[in-house]
C-alpha cells in the first residue's frame, strides 16, 4: 500500500497537512512498527557461497544464543525507527528531514531482516518493544527540538553505539550462524553510512552527560530484552 511522507497509509503529506495529522500519521507508524509483520524493500541478506556450502547446523546453545542477540537487534531496530520518525516529525530543515525519514526506511529494513530470522531460528520478539518505541520516540522528539544539529548529534552517537554493539554480537552469535551473521554485517554497513552522513548534515557532538544517558538507555534495553 502507497504511504505519505510520515509512513501513514491514509494521509499523504503535500505541504498541507498539520502537526496533528502528522502526530496521527506517526502514532500509526509506531503501532504498526511495534505490533505489525515488518516488510523489507531490500532483500535479506545472505551468506558468502562457500559460506552457505559449508554450512553446518546449529547446536541447540547456539541456537538459543542467536535468537536472544537477533531479539535484541530487533528491538534496537524499533528503537532506531522510533528515534528518527521523532526527529523528522520536528525536523526544520526539509534536507535534514528527508535524511531522517530516508535512514528509517533502511533502518525498517533491518527490522524485517531481524524479524524474519528470530521467526527462522523458532524466536519471537521482544515484549518490552513498545515501552522502547515510546522511550526512543520522545528522546527523537526533545533532540529535534534543540535543533537540526543536536538531532543529527544524537543520530551520529546512536550509531556509533549501534556499530559498537553489533560488532560485539559478530563476535559472540556463532561461527556456523552464517545467515545471522550476513544479518547484522549488512546493518553495521548501513549504520556506518549513517553516522557519516549525519557529520556531513552539521552535527554537533554530544556533551558527555548525553552520551552516557544514552548509552545506559542503551544498556537497559539490551539487557533486558535478551531474556525478555
């Protein structure tokens, strides 16, 4: 189905459409985040063939191991669609904005690419995801509203952390989970590419106190839906 600007299905945004539409356009996105069956517009990421030649099955520690990590991906993923659909939402510069929206529709592919390989290794989702989606959301928002710079800040240090972590998951998911692991390779790319293009958009860096805030938000989610 064809969506606005703002990913509503029903409203589309033509230099017309208030602040309360837009609200209600992104209260719809955030429901359909959280609860709907994410679709991605790129395919999913495979192994490297001799990779996939070489493929060994999983033990079932392993297994369990992926899930939770891919479980934590993916909510990391809502958080990151929840971070920038607050920032576009108050975004004044249109260049920045179309940036914003432009990274949440990669970072939404992500989602569906997690999505689809928890619900492979036989997973589900984490429960905590819409108090997560709500959390990142306002912080998307308050960073906005500081500014164009402050909002691309807070994007650039997201995925420095983001980077950092799926790195450490490379390390940790198996070495056989070949399909995991083109997963998360392909995100961290993404996410790389992100982080420079918000630089390249004037961002500021982050005070100290921001940037630990952050990364124990941070903390707090990867901690808990690991088990949750």
């Amino acid at each position: 189905m064809k969506t606005g600007t703002f990913g509503c299905p029903f409203c589309f945004y033509n230099g017309y459409m208030n602040f309360i539409d837009r609200v209600i356009c992104e209260l719809d996105a955030g429901l359909r985040t959280v609860f709907a069956q994410a679709h991605a517009e790129r395919r999913l990421p495979k192994p490297q063939p001799t990779a996939q030649a070489e493929a060994i099955g999983l033990d079932a520690a392993s297994s369990l191991e992926s899930t939770r990590l891919m479980r934590v991906n993916h909510c990391g993923e809502v958080c990151a669609q929840a971070l920038y659909k607050g920032q576009a939402l108050v975004a004044k510069d249109p260049t920045v904005q179309k940036f914003l929206l432009s990274a949440a529709s990669e970072e939404h592919d992500h989602l569906a690419w997690c999505d689809a390989r928890i619900a492979q290794l036989g997973g589900r989702t984490s429960r905590l995801a819409p108090f997560f989606y709500a959390g990142a959301f306002g912080m998307g928002a308050v960073s906005g509203l500081l500014g164009d710079k402050w909002s691309m800040g807070f994007l650039v240090e997201t995925e420095r952390q983001v980077e950092a972590h799926l790195h450490d998951h490379l390390g940790r998911i198996s070495p056989n989970d070949h399909e995991s692991r083109a997963i998360l390779a392909e995100m961290r790319e993404d996410e790389i590419r992100h982080g420079k293009a918000g630089r390249d958009h004037g961002a500021v860096t982050l005070p100290m106190p921001l940037r630990l805030a952050m990364g124990a938000f941070s903390r707090v989610m990867t901690k808990t839906t690991y088990w949750v």
